[in-house]
C-alpha cells in the first residue's frame, strides 16, 4: 500500500517563507501594542519564532540553490575564484628566546 505524496503548488511552496515572515511580523507589531503583559507575550513569543522559521527556510532554500547549482556546473567554483590570489593563513608566532643576562662568572 504506498502513501499518498500531497505537494503544494510552485507559487504555495515559494510564498510560504514570506508568509511566515509576514505572520511573524504581524504577530511582533501586534504584541508591542497590548496592554496586558500576558497578551503581549502570547503573541509576541510565538511570533518571533514564526518570523524565525521564514529567515531560516529563506537561507536554507538558498543554500541548498546555490548547492544545487555547483553540483548542476561542478566548474562554476573553478570559474568563479579563477581571478582570486591564494592568502596564506596567518601563523602564530612563537615568543623570542629570552636567556638572563651573564654575570661575566662561568
């Protein structure tokens, strides 16, 4: 028996983001306006992690495009750093050898 794959439509997938941006943003502007502190922070908690949920899925989408890209022209990289000049990492220098000072007696 196979399980059934429901899939929202392009422009439901790629506007979900902005929604929960949008909700989240709502949900902030409407807590800072409450009287009561119990009120602001049922709706401000939740509506900063929304806001959160959008930032993250809108960098993760990203990410994972711009992965899928490389993989999709794996020269691109090449291409891209081709003018760039390799930098040596710095390296941490030992303290100089410091010996007291002789008396003159050996």
């Amino acid at each position: 028996m196979s399980v059934p794959r429901h899939r929202l439509s392009r422009p439901v997938y790629e506007g979900l983001p902005w929604i929960y941006l949008l909700g989240g943003l709502l949900a902030l502007i409407a807590s800072y306006f409450q009287n009561s502190p119990a009120l602001s922070l049922v709706l401000g908690l939740p509506g900063f992690m929304v806001l959160l949920a959008g930032v993250v899925v809108l960098l993760r989408r990203r990410g994972y495009r711009r992965l899928r890209a490389q993989y999709d022209a794996p020269d691109a990289l090449d291409e891209a750093t081709a003018g760039m000049v390799p930098t040596a990492m710095p390296v941490a220098h030992a303290a100089p050898d410091v010996t007291p000072p002789s008396n003159g007696a050996a």
